[in-house]
C-alpha cells in the first residue's frame, strides 16, 4: 500500500481535483484498487463530489464528518464532539489493507487545525506520509508556497513536490507570471509536477485523467512501487 497526503496552501487552493485527477489517472492506467480518505469533512462538499465522479470504481472514506463548514476542532466543538485522531488513524490503516493507494485529502493547509493542539502537519509527520502540495495559480503564491515549504520543512515533513492549479481560467501569460515555475523550484526546492488545467466540468471523468496524464507523477514517487497493467 502506498499512501499519501494531499495537503495545499490554503482552502480553496486545488487539493480536491488533484485528488480526484490522480484517481482517475490512476483507475484508468493502473487499474488496482484505491481509496481516498477524506480525513474530516466540515460542511458538504468534497465526499459528494468524489461519489459523483467515480461512483462504487474506488472507496471514497470519511470517518468523521461536521455541519459547520469551519476548521475542524470548532465545526466539531458546536456539536459537542471532537476530532478523533484514532479513529482517523484506524481507517487509513484498514483501508491500506485494501487498496494498493490510499490517498488521504487534508483540511485546508498543513497548518489547518485538526484538535486544539494538533495540525494537519502534526498528523503528515506522525503517520510518515510522504506530501503533495496544490497551490493555486494567483499573484502572492510563491510567497505562500516559500512559506509553506519552509514550514513543512522545520517539522521534517516528506514534502515531494508541488503542483499548480488553476482555479479560474487563464490566458498562459498571467500564469507565468503569477506561478513561474523555475522560480518557485528555485526557491522551494522541490519539483514543479505540472499544473492541473481549470476544468469547466470537475465531474468530467475523462477530462480528470487527461488533467492527471499531464502531471510528472513519477517525478514525485507516486508509481515507483507499482508496474502499469
């Protein structure tokens, strides 16, 4: 089993369709079993899309889910619960069990709160989850991405590499110039995958995997471990 983090600068910021887009590139080209394992959901949204996309094709796993679309330890503190790390750790290890790729969608940031004292990160560093990183194509995310690598860093997290999306549509001028790719590798130290396209459909299964055939995944170590079938 392999498993990994997808995790972003921020809400917003494309992790859901990187998640979604190496699925499908995946059930497509690989064709062994995979899970996505949305840690917390707070609010609708991420679990129903996966659903909508693939169906009963892969495990699409929530353990704890909250109304409030807030970060989790308060969406969690209106109903009088809290963020149960055992529960999170015992389903991603069960469904390791099951599947030859688990992918596991973080809340918001890394630095996204999951208890009072406990992050995202925290949870990346504690179960050794090698990293993906989404970052939207906007003026000010090099800056983020500077910070949010050096960020992963200090905690010694297995941060891989960094992919761009793009959230809007763009004429391919404002991306070089909002998201140059040499710069952020320059400063980041880590490898550009590629940029997911704005999809007008996020449904649009083979427009998934076309997006997800576009990213340098091997740059990140995602299919080393696996021969194509």
């Amino acid at each position: 089993m392999a498993g990994w983090l997808v995790s972003a600068t921020d809400t917003g910021a494309g992790k859901t369709l990187l998640t979604a887009a190496i699925a499908a590139w995946w059930l497509a080209h690989r064709r062994t079993p995979v899970a996505i394992l949305k840690l917390v959901q707070c609010g609708p949204g991420d679990c129903e899309y996966y659903r909508a996309v693939f169906g009963n094709d892969l495990s699409v796993l929530n353990p704890q889910s909250f109304q409030a679309p807030l970060a989790p330890p308060l969406a969690a503190a209106q109903e009088g619960r809290s963020v149960d790390i055992g529960l999170l750790w015992q389903t991603y290890r069960e469904a390791g069990d099951a599947h030859d790729l688990v992918l596991v969608e973080g809340v918001g940031g890394l630095g996204c709160p999951l208890g009072w004292d406990y992050s995202v990160a925290d949870l990346a560093r504690d179960w050794r989850l090698p990293v993906l990183l989404a970052a939207p194509v906007r003026l000010g995310v090099i800056g983020q991405l500077v910070a949010h690598t050096g960020f992963a860093r200090a905690l010694k997290l297995d941060l891989r590499a960094i992919v761009l999306s793009e959230t809007s549509p763009l004429p391919p001028e404002q991306h070089s110039v909002w998201a140059n790719t040499a710069l952020i590798e320059n400063l980041c130290h880590l490898p550009v995958l590629g940029t997911l396209p704005h999809l007008a459909d996020p449904t649009d299964r083979p427009a998934l995997i076309a997006a997800g055939s576009t990213l340098w995944l091997e740059g990140a170590g995602i299919l080393r471990a696996f021969p194509q079938k």
